[in-house]
C-alpha cells in the first residue's frame, strides 16, 4: 500500500467534515468543531512508531505549533486580502485569493524550515520555541475573533458530487505533498509537511458554493480552535512516552480539546450573546 494513501484518505474525510460542519453550524460553531485535532492523531501515533528515541519523537512534535501558526496566518489571508482585491468576476477573485494566500504560505512555510535550526544553534530548545509559538497563535486567534465578521451558515444547497470534489481535492492535495516529502529533498519535505490541505480546500470550496462570506466568517474560530491541535502535539510529547500510544494519545486529545476547544465554544457563544443584544 502506497504511504501517501491513508493520509490522503483520512485528509478527504476531514476536509468534508469542515466544509460541512461550516454550512450547518455555521462560521463560529463549525469552525471551532472543524478545527478539531484530527489528522494529528494518527501523526503522532505514526510517529511514535518510526522514531529511533523518544527525544526525536517529542523533536517531531513540537514542529506542530509552528505549521499551526503558519496555517493561521494562512486562514486569516482570506480574510484580509478579498478587500484589496478588484471588483473582478467572483472566479477571478477567488483565483487571485487562492494565489496570493498559497504564495504567503510559502514563504512562511520557507522561514519555518529555518527556524528550528537556527534557534538550536543558539541555544534555544525545541520546547521554549515551540510553547512561544502555541501560545503566539492562542492569542493571534483571540485576537482574530474579536474582530470577527458575521459567520452566516451556508444557504445554498450543495450536492454530493460538489461534497466528494471537497475530499477529492483535500486527498490529492495532502497525497502530493506526501510524495514529495518521500522524494524531494530535506527542504522541500518540511515545507510539504505543513501544507494546508484542508484549509485550503475548505476556503476555495466554500466561497465557490456560498460566496466569499461564509469561509471569511469561519476564519476567527477556526485560528482560535486550531490551536488545539498543536496543544495536542504538546501534550503527547509527555503523555505518549509517559502512558503509552494510545492511553496518551487519548489523554492528549481530551486535555486538549478541555483547554482549547470548550473555553472557546463558551466564550464565542458568550460574544455572540452580547451582540445579539446589542441590535436588539
């Protein structure tokens, strides 16, 4: 079996799962359940699996909360750049979006691969860098939410094969970035690793069926409750070599979800609460 299968399965089945949850819950609620952590969970468990030590592992998962950042900045992109953009045909400013946001990303992406390297040079620790950085994306994302637009829920009525193009394009996506990670060489693997597939096929496939406001209303919640995803890697780090793979694994996703995803649930629930009232 090819080892870009799986994964690219797995990136398909959560790919629909975000754009769905988007449209029935709308941009707060579906953005926070389609954020998560998913496809981190068997990456962990994989890892567990191929690394030589334990510090090699924890090395491994503390890369996540840099990829999350990036993937945040990524997110907030279609939220900041659809306004500078001319008042062309909605094709051609979703093109222009797609292009600009992928072209950030990449850059961003670059930078990342470096960091690590050079930090470890001068005397900072993978754990120090990566703690900075989760909690730089925690506040990044509360930031993000209070500043959030309306996050209207999908009207449009969205078939099965416009569903299935969703996990189509998130599998090849995260299936080409698997090979290339196989076969290219140290620098184009790293920048692979932290591609936004299902961001990515997310926000294209949102606008393309509701237009460019739902996906933009998600953006805040799905920055905020992304960052459960890298609390996740933090505390498989420890849980995973501490429990075992699947107790710490399990212990992993359930503190972080705790810490992460229900505060944020509360909390946005309670600004939209005040909102409502204030137009009342």
């Amino acid at each position: 079996m090819p080892p870009w299968l799986i994964p690219a399965v797995f990136a398909a089945v959560v790919a629909i799962a975000i754009t769905m949850s988007i449209e029935h819950f709308g941009g707060k609620r579906g953005g926070l359940l389609g954020s998560l952590p998913s496809t981190i969970v068997p990456a962990a468990i994989g890892l567990a699996a191929a690394s030589s030590s334990v510090g090699d592992f924890q090395d491994a998962l503390r890369i996540t909360p840099a990829g999350m950042l990036i993937n945040a900045l990524f997110l907030l992109s279609w939220r900041e750049l659809p306004p500078y953009i001319p008042p062309w045909r909605s094709e051609f400013r979703l093109l222009t979006c797609t292009i600009a946001s992928l072209l950030l990303w990449l850059a961003m992406a670059s930078f990342s691969v470096w960091l690590f390297p050079a930090a470890k040079s001068i005397g900072i620790g993978s754990a120090g860098l990566s703690l900075f950085l989760f909690i730089s994306s925690v506040v990044l994302g509360i930031m993000a939410c209070v500043k959030n637009p309306p996050a209207p829920k999908g009207k449009a009525q969205v078939g099965i094969f416009a569903i299935m193009s969703r996990g189509l394009l998130a599998g090849v996506a995260i299936g080409i970035s698997i090979w290339l990670a196989s076969h290219a060489g140290p620098f184009v693997a790293g920048v692979a690793a932290v591609f936004p597939a299902m961001f990515l096929t997310a926000m294209v496939t949102l606008w393309m069926a509701h237009g460019e406001h739902v996906g933009a209303g998600a953006v805040g919640p799905m920055m905020l409750g992304g960052t459960s995803v890298s609390a996740f890697a933090l505390i498989a780090s420890w849980s995973i070599p501490t429990l075992g793979t699947y107790w710490g694994s399990a212990l992993a996703w359930c503190l972080a979800v705790m810490a992460i995803t229900v505060p944020a649930w509360a909390w946005l629930n309670h600004i939209g609460s005040i909102h409502r009232q204030n137009k009342a």
